[in-house]
C-alpha cells in the first residue's frame, strides 16, 4: 500500500495543514487549485506498508513541475539618484531603477513612497501603478518631494509591490531606504514701505489718498510670498479705532512673486489705496512674515501720519536764507490731490516780479513736505544777476482753475512769511 499527502505551511497562521490526502496512484497530480499566496511552501508526505514481504516502496523521483512566480529587484547598479541635502521648499530628487531578473513578466506594478518626518510622522507620496514589466525589462521610479513642510532630518521609503500585490518569489530585495536632510528657513524677510513713493517720517502729511506700497522681500528662493497671509494691514483712525483691512476689494491689493521657484526675486507687493477722508492724525500698522512663519522683525512695522484734506500750500520757506551762491525752497502742500498749477514768484519789494518759477522746474512735487530740486542763483527771467538786498516770495496754486488757500499759520507759520509773502535775503 502506497499513500500520499500534500502539507501546506498556512502563511498567516503558520499552522501545517493537510491539504491533499491518500493519493493512492503514482503518476501526475495537479496542484493548481491551492491557493500559493495562502500556502506559499509545500512538503509532500510518503507513507507506504507491505504486509506480504515487510519491504516498503522505493520512491525512485519526485518532481514538481509549473510555471514559476515573476522575481524582480531593485537595481541601484543600473540607475540611482538622491539628494541628500536640500534646502526647505527645494524638491527632494529620487529616481532608482526596478529590473525583472526572471524569464517571467509582471503584470502592472505597484509600488509605494513614504517619508517619515523628525517627529516620526509619515508622509505618503502618492504613486500610480506602473507598466506591465516584460521578463529582463527595467523601470525607473523617481520622485519629488515637496519639502516645506519636511525641515530636518528624514528617511525616505521606496517599497516595490506592497504586500504580496501579485505573486513574486522574494520580497527583502524590493525595499529601500535613505536618510536625507533639509535645511530650515529661518531667515526673516525684510519690510519697506512708502507713501507715494517716498519714506516718511513720524507726524509727516501725507496726501488724503495715497498710494502706500508695502513690499516684502524673502531670501527664500523656493517658498515663494504667495499667500495674502504674509502681509496684515491697520490703521489706527484719530478717534483710536483700529480697523484692519482685507484683500476683498480694490482698497488692498496683492501682488505675488512674478518669477517661479527657484527666483532671487522672492517678493510680494501690497498696494493700500485708502481714503482718509477725515482730518488728524493716524498711524499704519503692518505686519509682514514669510511663508514659514518668519517674522519681519520683532515689532510690526507702525508709522504716524497726518492727514488734511483741505488744499493748501503751507510753510513755504528757502534754504538757505540769506544765501550768497543759491537757496532751495521747502514748502507742505496738504490736500486730496496734487494741484493742477504751481508756480513760485520772486519779487522786488515794490512788487516787481522778476523771477517765476514753474512746475517743470520745481521738480516733482507731493502731498507732504517738498524740498524743490530747483535752487534759485540770484538772477532774473532773463538769467541776469539781481542786486543783493531783499527779496519777496509766493507760491502761485490752483486746482481746477480754483486758487489754491496758502497758510502760513500750519506748526506756528514763520518769522520768515507775512501774509502769503516770503523774504529772501541775497548777499553775495
């Protein structure tokens, strides 16, 4: 009597289940119906009795026969790339290759990325299936990782078919795995801001609808300025109300980085256009941080500002007086808009106007303090020099054809004016 049994090793439990019992006839048997994932190892169990001459059988072979399973492994020989060190917001750069070492082919493959982060925090990257993998053929995977949130030490994961996706006689060679750094942003970015394009001082008139330009510039060339959140607009009104403004219209405007990642040109632009419509004094409050929460600098940026609607020309004074070579003139327009008409005229003290200064001259003018690029040598409309002694002066103002008011009582006024007049005091 001759009898056969199949044993299977159960891969979850471990147990040794009988899984094909008392085959009596030699020959060829067909295995196919057990499941190899369920029962991945197999022996075979002889038992065999002869009761006439007490000899037993001789087993002369034993052959097991069938197509086997794909086998396959990670070939860094072949193609491997990893950075190791990057800067935060730098993609990190991966790529190796996978090689099919069998005679058999793999259906499409599945492979899976993670990293786990300084705090042992995993991070899944996501990874579609690949091609079917012909016997001998090779793939790449590669990746880039998207590191602003990864500063510090990290261990990247690369695993070729997860948990047993499709059948493959090894699994240890389909793992690898690599340690990288990236390098914290820590640098603050920097915070300038102007009104009408200019720095102003504490208590300085500015226009009643400026243009306040806020720029915030980061060293960062990957982690680009390109959320509003950097930048957090207020305005302290004369009555001490605080009131913060928001990018839902057209008083507050964001400009983000025009290049992209990597740029030396790492800088957002917020342009505030309000309208103060009452007069006093307020203060702007602005606070700038980067994208990885980098302040800039350690108290928000305030500065004082006044404010007074009515137009008028006030403080108009020259510098320096007496003068012997040239004198310059300083003078604080106030109001919502900048005049149509602005000229300055020097005159005898009898009244004779030989000088008129126009715009084109004067320079560029603002809302605020002006100290004119035009400085005045001592000569007359013709450029003939003029006789030392004293010398009157007026700012002639108009907007929309309505002369402008000129002040004289704004601070206190000057020892210098009387009336709208200036004096000038020529000694060569």
């Amino acid at each position: 009597m001759i009898r056969f049994s199949i044993i299977g090793k159960n891969a979850q439990t471990q147990a040794l289940d009988t899984l094909v019992n008392n085959i009596s006839q030699l020959g060829t048997r067909d295995i196919s119906s057990i499941n190899a994932q369920q029962y991945p190892y197999l022996r075979v169990s002889l038992r065999t009795i002869d009761t006439a001459r007490g000899t037993p059988w001789n087993l002369r072979s034993w052959r097991l026969t069938g197509q086997p399973v794909p086998e396959g492994a990670i070939a860094p020989n072949l193609l491997w790339l990893f950075t190791d060190t990057v800067t935060q917001g730098e993609p990190q750069q991966n790529r190796v290759a996978f090689k099919n070492v069998s005679a058999q082919p793999f259906d499409s493959l599945l492979a899976t990325r993670w990293v786990i982060d300084r705090n042992n925090v995993r991070h899944v990257i996501p990874t579609p299936r690949r091609r079917p993998l012909p016997a001998g053929d090779t793939l790449q995977f590669s990746s880039s990782i998207d590191t602003r949130q990864l500063s510090g030490n990290n261990q990247f994961w690369l695993e070729v078919n997860p948990n047993n996706d499709q059948p493959k006689q090894f699994h240890f060679n389909n793992l690898v795995t690599r340690p990288f750094f990236v390098r914290a942003d820590s640098l603050a970015p920097t915070l300038d801001v102007t009104f009408d394009g200019i720095h102003i001082l504490d208590n300085d008139i500015v226009s009643a609808t400026p243009l306040i330009k806020a720029r915030l510039r980061d060293q960062s060339s990957w982690i680009l300025l390109t959320d509003t959140a950097v930048m957090q607009v207020q305005v302290r009104f004369p009555n001490g109300q605080i009131r913060r403004f928001y990018f839902a219209g057209d008083t507050l405007k964001f400009y983000p980085p025009a290049a992209s990642a990597p740029t030396n040109n790492n800088e957002a632009v917020v342009d505030f256009l309000p309208d103060f419509r009452q007069d006093g004094t307020y203060e702007l409050i602005i606070q700038g941080k980067d994208q990885s929460d980098n302040p800039a600098g350690k108290l928000s940026y305030r500065v004082s500002f006044r404010v007074i609607n009515a137009a008028q020309v006030s403080e108009l004074l020259n510098y320096p007086n007496p003068f012997t070579t040239s004198t310059a003139f300083v003078f604080t327009l106030t109001g919502r808009e900048l005049p149509d008409y602005f000229k300055i005229e020097i005159l005898t003290v009898t009244g004779k106007i030989i000088r008129e200064i126009g715009l084109t001259e004067l320079g560029p003018i603002r809302i605020g303090r002006n100290i004119t690029q035009f400085k005045w040598d001592g000569t007359d409309q013709y450029g003939q020099p003029v006789a030392n002694g004293v010398y009157l002066y007026r700012a002639v103002i108009s907007k929309r054809g309505t002369k402008v008011a000129t002040n004289t009582d704004l601070n206190g006024g000057s020892s210098w004016q009387n009336k709208g007049y200036g004096t000038i005091y020529l000694m060569r």
